[in-house]
C-alpha cells in the first residue's frame, strides 16, 4: 500500500457527504468501480476533488494498475454539472480511469448530448466516456459487482467504511509514535544507572496507553484477516450470494503493515515492561524492608503495651460492654497494621517467587520474622476478644439470674390473697416454673463462669518481665467470678426454702377453697333433695304395697339426705382446723354452716311428715284391704279403715311448718287433690262393704262390739305413747345438733 498523505480526519465532513466512493466492486477487467453519485444540489467540485485524491490515495499501485472504471450517477443531477465532473477527471485521474459509465435518467439528454459527443473527445479525454441507462449497466459490469441503486447485489456501508477508515489511520499515526517513544525509553535504560533513573520514573509513561493501542491493532488485524478470508483479492465477490465486498477489502496489502507494526510494537513493549519491573522491583525491595521494620515496631511496641493494660473483665454487662468498645478500638487500629503485613507477605511471596533476587534470604527472613510477630500478636487479640466476649455472656447471665432471683423472691414475699382454688393452682405453677428457670440460670451461668475461667488461663503469657501486673489482674478476676457464683448459689438456696414453706401454704390454701366449695355444694345438694322431697314426694300409693315399697324408698332417701348434711358438717369443721392452720378467715363458711342447719332442719321436718302419711296411708291400705278381702268382717275394721282415712285425708289438707314459722305444702293443689282423691275413693268402697254387711245382717253387736271399740281404744294409746317417745327423742335430737352447731359456728367465727 502506498504512503497516505492524506488523512480522512482531515476532510472527515467532506467525506460524510458520500461525494464519491468505491464500493468495493470490480469491472470484468477486475478494475475497481470508482462511483460518483450526483445530486440534486449543487455539488462542490472543491470537495469533490478533495475526496476523489483522498480515495484515489487509498489502492496499491498494482490495484491502480488495473485502472478504474468511474460510474458518473446523473440521473440526479443536470447536464452541465455532469459533463464538469467526467472533464474534471481528466485532470484528477487520467491516466487510472479506463471507462466512465454516464448513467443518464430517461430520454431527457438526447439533445444535449448532440451537442458534446464524448467519444469523440476519448483521445484528448484519456478514457472512454458512455452514456448509458441504469438498467443497461449490466452490459457493462457484472451485477454482484454494482450497488443496489443500480440493480446490483453488492451491499456498501458508506459509514462503515468511513468508520473503519478512520480507525486504521488512528492505528497506523498512535502505533508509529508510540513505537517511537518506546524505543527512546529502552535505548536511554542502558545508558541510565539506577539512581540516575530513580528520579526520571515520569521519562517512562509513553504517550499513549501501549494496551489500548495493541488492543485496537489486533482488532483490525482480526478484522482485515476476517475479510481476507471471507472475499478474494482478485475474483470479485462471487456470485449473487456470495460475501459483501468493501473498500478494505483492497487494503489487504495493509496486513504486513498492521503485523509489522503490532510485532513491532510487542517487542518494545515487553522490553518496557521488562524495564519497569526491574525498576519497580528495585525500589520494592528497600519498601518492604521499610515497612516490614515499621510493622513490627508497632506491634512489638505501642500494640502490645495497649493489650497488657487491658486485662480486665468488669464487674457488670455496662462494664463489660465497654471493656468490648475499647477492645475494638485496639483491633481497628491493629486491624490497619494486619492489612499491611497480608499486603507485604504478598509482595514479598511476589519476589520470591521470581527467584531472581540477589536478597532472597533476606527477604525469607524478613517474612519469618513480620509472620511471628503478627500471630503472636493476632492470638494476643483473639485471646483477649474470646475472654471478654465470654465475661460479657457471663455478666448477661448474671444480671439475668438476679433479676429472675428478685422476681421470684418478690413473689414470695406477697400475700397470697387468692380469689378461688384454680387461681392458687396458677400461681404455685408459676412459682414451680419460675423455680426451674432459676434453676436452669443458675445451671448456665455455671457453664459461661467456667468458660471465662477456661479462657482466661487459655491466653498467651507475656514475656517473664511483664507477667506481674496481668497475672495480678487476672488473679483478681478468678475470685471476682467465683464469688459471683457462690451468691447466687446462696441466694438460689434461700429462694428454695421459701419456695417449699410457700408450697405447702399454698397447698392447704387449695385444700381449704376445696373444702369450702364442696361445703357449698352439700347445702346445695341438700337443698334440691328438699325441693325434690316438696314438689315430688305427694302420691301415697293406691294399695299396702305400693305405699310400702314408697315406704322403703323415702327411707333411702332420707339416708341420702342425712349422709350429705354429715359430709358438709365435716367439712366445714375442715375448713375451721386448715384456717387455724393458715391464720387466715374465710369468706364462705361462717354463713354455710346456719344455711346447712336451716336446710337440715328444713328437710328433717318434711321427711317426718312425709313419713308419717306414708305410715298412715300404708295402715289405711292394709285395714281398707283387709275388710274389703274378707268375707266376715266386724265393725271395728271397717271403723279403723274408716277413722285412717279421714285422718289421712286431713294430714293432706295440713301444711308442712318450718322451725321459721313458714309453711309450706306438699306439691301442688292439684297432686294433693288427686292423692286425696285416692283415699276418697278407697272410703267409698269401705263404706259399700259397711252396707253389703248390714244388708246381709251379718254384724256383732254387744259384746264383740264393745271388745273390738276396746281393741281398738288400746291399739290408739300404743300408737301415742309411740308418737310421744318420737317427739321427745326427736326434741333431744335437735337440742344436741343445736350444742354442735353452736361450737362450730364459735370456732368459724374465733378462726
């Protein structure tokens, strides 16, 4: 490729015009096709002119050789400026223009062209001048070989191209002085001592960056070997689906070039790195021996004086916290030296690893030593960072414990003052749980107390002369917490004790509100007994039989009741020995007691008048059914039937009378009605037997009479001197329930 004396940057806006281009495509003479599409506007011959020596400078000598063949595009643009364009070649490119194809719109130029025949003029032109239609451009040139504004298949990118072009120059001008530069740089190193140059580092930062340039030499070498291998140097672009064919396509012979110089550019770049990593490891080594000594000053010196004062653990979490803060102070600034020593091993294992250090011994040793001096002290500080961080957990636990053991004593130390049995339940659940929580503090700061010890006699000891002070400390801080776990063993014990006096109290408590509900629930009880025993309890049976076996089961029932009266009374003499007991009062059973005996004796006087009826309704049964049985009766059955009856009938009409003074009666108007009725009706059929007999003159009179009205008188004083000895019995029987009563009302109220 010829020399460029012309860069497109320079007239970059003329060529944005697309006054003329090569597209890339070539004649059957494999000349490339110059094209030179004419507008409407008026076109500049300046800038024409200027492009047309800017892409004429662009093909080899060989490639210009062939000659071109120039599509003037007038089908745009008017005669005049057409016929100046095809003049104007003849002084631009005479001797490389072979043809120069007229493209002329339809029938419009007929007559102008009469009057300047350019075939006439190919002698003193230089080159053959045709007029031709668009579509008659093929006889001329292949259509893969023309654009697709003459019909053709060949694809052109016009600011591709411009943009390619100006990359390849910016290549070419930035890789020659940058070569330049570099060779200066190189060439003055050998002549140069390392002192002299240690001042001159600023000689050694080339113009340009050397990667980029690279970068973008190999771009456009990859490229241009790309287009290379996908068109033909010669043979145009192949067929209608063969590759596009562009204008650098005939720049392959800038390949060596752009090789050359990348290979070029290389070698001196590899001697400059060569020399900048010589120099740099030069100033490196007196660096890091610089560093390594300031590195291990610090830590040997005002790093390790800042640990040994540090030594304590606090009494308290806000003390320990803050021995935390300051210990972080110390690791932050530790931290910035630590960073340097990983930066320093690294460039030193940098240098080492090139094995081509004079001081590589030096350098080991220098290793060895910044190495030991910053584990040695990074255990001093995770020593100490373990030891606080357990003191810490320690005093959290501590502080927790206390605060659970203050809780817990504070519960103690309150009046149990319950509302019922279940709230006692919950409150000794509570202090169970609160119990075992306590348990499980104390249990854990035993665990945390030993690892603090654990830690402490883990660290790292101090050089011998250093030893007296920390060891005092630390000394102080093993007493410090096994006095902190004997206390709260202490206090822990004394909260026990409490615990089982409280436990038992509570207890009771729960046994004396049982105790006094049960109570409740006796009088209770007794009470529906007696509200069963009014409002059921009416029927006295249709025959003996079945008011007997009435009979039978009012005295089970009776039993029932007397068997709930007893347990109530027992207790609430219960609850009189447990509040003894606990010194306290109870709200319910100085009032159960009067409520029991009311009902008591409420019920005792319904079951007897209740037992009395069925003792007379049975014996009005039996007589009723004896004299309506036999066949021969006397009077006196059928009088003894008969008087049963009628006093039976008048005990249903009488209420029950309360100790109180109220009354009350048996079930409702209607029950009694209907019992009575029973009995009204048994007398009607004793009263039928009573005719029956005196219609069948079957009666005794005299003697017999007057035996049986004696009998009779008898049997009537055996039944009240019974009834007599009933009541009094009964009388003794209430007086002795009242002295009970009496007592235990005395020894509620005295509790």
């Amino acid at each position: 490729m010829s020399d460029v004396t012309m860069e497109a940057t320079t007239i970059l806006p003329i060529l944005k015009k697309k006054l003329a281009f090569l597209s890339g495509g070539k004649d059957r003479r494999s000349g490339l096709i110059l094209t030179i599409p004419l507008s409407s506007d008026q076109t500049s011959m300046e800038e024409l002119s200027a492009t047309l020596d800017y892409l004429l400078s662009i093909p080899s000598e060989k490639c210009k050789a062939r000659g071109f063949t120039v599509i003037v595009d007038g089908r745009k643009s008017q005669w005049n400026i057409v016929k100046t364009v095809v003049l104007m070649l003849q002084n631009v490119i005479p001797a490389e223009v072979s043809l120069v194809c007229v493209v002329k719109p339809d029938e419009f130029w007929d007559k102008k062209v009469t009057h300047f025949c350019f075939w006439k003029e190919k002698d003193r032109l230089g080159f053959e001048v045709i007029l031709v239609s668009a579509n008659k451009l093929t006889r001329y040139i292949e259509p893969c070989q023309l654009t697709d504004d003459f019909g053709g298949s060949l694809d052109y990118d016009h600011s591709d191209w411009l943009n390619k072009r100006l990359v390849f120059e910016k290549f070419t001008k930035e890789s020659t002085s940058l070569l330049d530069e570099l060779s200066i740089i190189n060439e003055s190193d050998k002549t140069s001592t390392v002192d002299k140059d240690k001042s001159a580092d600023c000689a050694l930062l080339p113009s340009f960056d050397p990667e980029t340039v690279l970068q973008t030499g190999h771009e456009l070498l990859s490229e241009l070997q790309q287009r290379r291998f996908n068109g033909s140097e010669g043979g145009g672009g192949g067929g209608q689906g063969g590759p596009a064919w562009c204008p650098m396509e005939e720049e392959l012979l800038a390949q060596p070039q752009v090789m050359k110089l990348l290979d070029s550019l290389r070698e001196q770049y590899t001697r400059y790195q060569e020399l900048c990593r010589q120099r740099n490891k030069r100033t490196q080594l007196d660096e890091i021996h610089a560093k390594v000594m300031q590195v291990v000053t610090w830590l040997q010196g005002p790093g390790s004086e800042l640990l040994k004062t540090q030594q304590e653990i606090g009494d308290s979490i806000r003390a320990a916290q803050a021995l935390q803060q300051k210990h972080e102070e110390i690791e932050s600034q530790h931290s910035e030296w630590f960073a340097v020593y990983v930066e320093l091993n690294q460039q030193i294992a940098a240098l080492l690893s090139a094995g081509e250090e004079e001081e590589v011994a030096e350098l080991k040793s220098l290793q060895q030593q910044l190495s030991d001096v910053c584990y040695r002290q990074a255990a001093q500080l995770e020593g100490r960072q373990n030891v606080l961080q357990a003191a810490q957990s320690f005093h959290s636990t501590t502080q927790e414990l206390s605060q659970q053991l203050d809780g817990l004593l504070g519960m103690l130390c309150a009046d149990v003052a319950p509302a019922d049995g279940a709230s006692i339940q919950q409150n000794l659940k509570l202090l169970e749980e609160k119990l075992q929580t306590v348990e499980a503090g104390l249990t854990s700061l035993r665990q945390k107390g030993a690892l603090v010890l654990e830690q402490m006699c883990s660290q790292q000891p101090w050089a011998l002369e250093d030893t007296e002070s920390p060891a005092g400390e630390q000394q102080d801080n093993i007493q410090h917490i096994q006095a902190v776990m004997e206390e709260m063993q202490l206090r822990k014990q004394r909260c026990e004790d409490m615990v089982d006096v409280r436990r038992l109290k509570m207890l009771q408590m729960v046994q004396l509100f049982k105790c006094e509900e049960d109570a409740l629930q006796s009088v209770e009880w007794l009470g529906e007994l007696l509200d069963a025993l009014l409002k059921t309890h009416v029927r006295l049976g249709d025959e003996s039989q079945e008011t007997r076996t009435m009979l039978d089961k009012h005295r089970k029932f009776v039993d029932v009741a007397q068997s709930t009266y007893d347990y109530g009374r027992q207790l609430l003499q219960a609850t009189v020995v447990l509040c003894q007991s606990l010194r306290c009062t109870t709200r319910s059973s100085g009032d159960t007691l009067p409520r029991l005996n009311r009902v008591w004796k409420q019920f005792s006087v319904s079951a007897d008048e209740r037992q009395q009826r069925l003792e007379l309704a049975l014996g009005f049964h039996t007589a009723a059914e004896k004299v309506l049985q036999q066949e021969c009766v006397d009077l006196e059955p059928l009088d003894e039937a008969d008087s049963l009856g009628k006093t039976l009938l008048d005990k249903l009409t009488t209420p029950v009378i309360f100790p109180d003074g109220t009354e009350q009666y048996f079930g409702t108007p209607s029950d009694t009605a209907a019992a009575a009725e029973g009995v009204r009706e048994r007398l009607l059929l004793v009263e039928e037997r009573r005719l029956q007999l005196q219609e069948a003159g079957v009666h005794r009179v005299d003697e017999e009479g007057g035996g049986v009205l004696n009998g009779q008188e008898a049997r009537l004083d055996v039944i009240g001197e019974e009834l007599s000895e009933k009541e009094e019995q009964d009388e003794e029987d209430e007086e002795e329930a009242g002295h009970q009563d009496e007592d235990l009302e005395r020894q509620t109220q005295d509790c």
